[in-house]
C-alpha cells in the first residue's frame, strides 16, 4: 500500500478526506479506514485525557474522542488538509476539545469547586428584595412579615 493510500500516515489521511470530499460520504472505503484509524488513535487521546483529569478511561470516554475528531474534520477539513502534520492536528483538537469538556463537567460536579470557586460570585451580603435594612423602621407593624425588627438589632451582650 502506498504512503498516500495509508491512512495512518499524514499523506493517506489526506487523501482519504478528499477521496471521502470527491464521493460525498464517508461510506467509501477511505471513509471506512479514516473511521477505524481514528477510533484506534482515540483509544490512546481518551487515556491521556482520563490520566490529566483524574477520570477513568472507559468506551465512552473514547467514543467522546471519535466524535470530537469527526467534528473537527466537518468543520474544520480545510485546516487539516493544511495542517504540516494533520493526524497530530486533527487529534490533539479532538483531545483537547474532549479535555474541556470532561474538566468543565467535574466543575459543574466538584464539591470542592463549589465550595471555593462558586463562593466567589455569591454576594456577600443578602438583602430581601425590597426590603433593606434603611426601611424597615418605615414599615407599619401591619405590612411587615412577622418576626422582622423595625430596626437593626443593637443588642449589646
């Protein structure tokens, strides 16, 4: 097989997108070939990913990657037929897009985000819609909630 019809090399991975451009679908064998050496690199980008993020590295971990990198060639084809190394460029988008997405989940997910991160945007002080502290000594015993001073507490202890 030739360098140019290997689509594990750079020069077969493109070729293969624009045999797979030239038919329109990706159900040509290039398209078929593309697909398996993608879902074999994943393998390896979905571990790398697992090790930085603390995750386990499972089948949908890997399947994450093979959609991000089928993603980047539809959006971005162009770029990889351009790239100076095009499976480097086309993996390294589908990890890192993957790596985000697996980080901005554990924050979303992380007690200790919450707990710190999540605690900076909170206000410091709450106040009752409509209600402050300044007019509370205006409202008439009738229109306040029960149980709210009409003014703040000066207790002295």
């Amino acid at each position: 097989m030739s360098d140019a019809r290997d689509v594990r090399t750079d020069g077969g991975l493109r070729q293969a997108l624009r045999d797979i451009g030239r038919a329109g679908s990706w159900d040509v064998p290039a398209g078929h070939g593309l697909l398996a050496e993608i879902r074999r690199r994943a393998v390896r980008n979905a571990a790398h990913v697992a090790r930085a993020a603390e995750v386990s590295t499972d089948r949908g971990l890997v399947d994450d990657v093979v959609t991000a990198a089928w993603i980047v060639l539809r959006r971005h084809r162009d770029a990889v037929l351009a790239a100076k190394r095009p499976w480097a460029y086309l993996m390294s988008s589908a990890q890192r897009q993957v790596s985000d997405e697996v980080r901005a989940q554990q924050l979303l997910t992380n007690s200790a985000a919450v707990r710190g991160r999540a605690r900076e945007v909170l206000p410091r002080r709450l106040c009752l819609i409509g209600s402050t502290p300044e007019t509370w000594g205006r409202h008439s015993a009738t229109s306040r909630p029960a149980g709210t001073p009409t003014r703040p507490s000066t207790n002295a202890s």
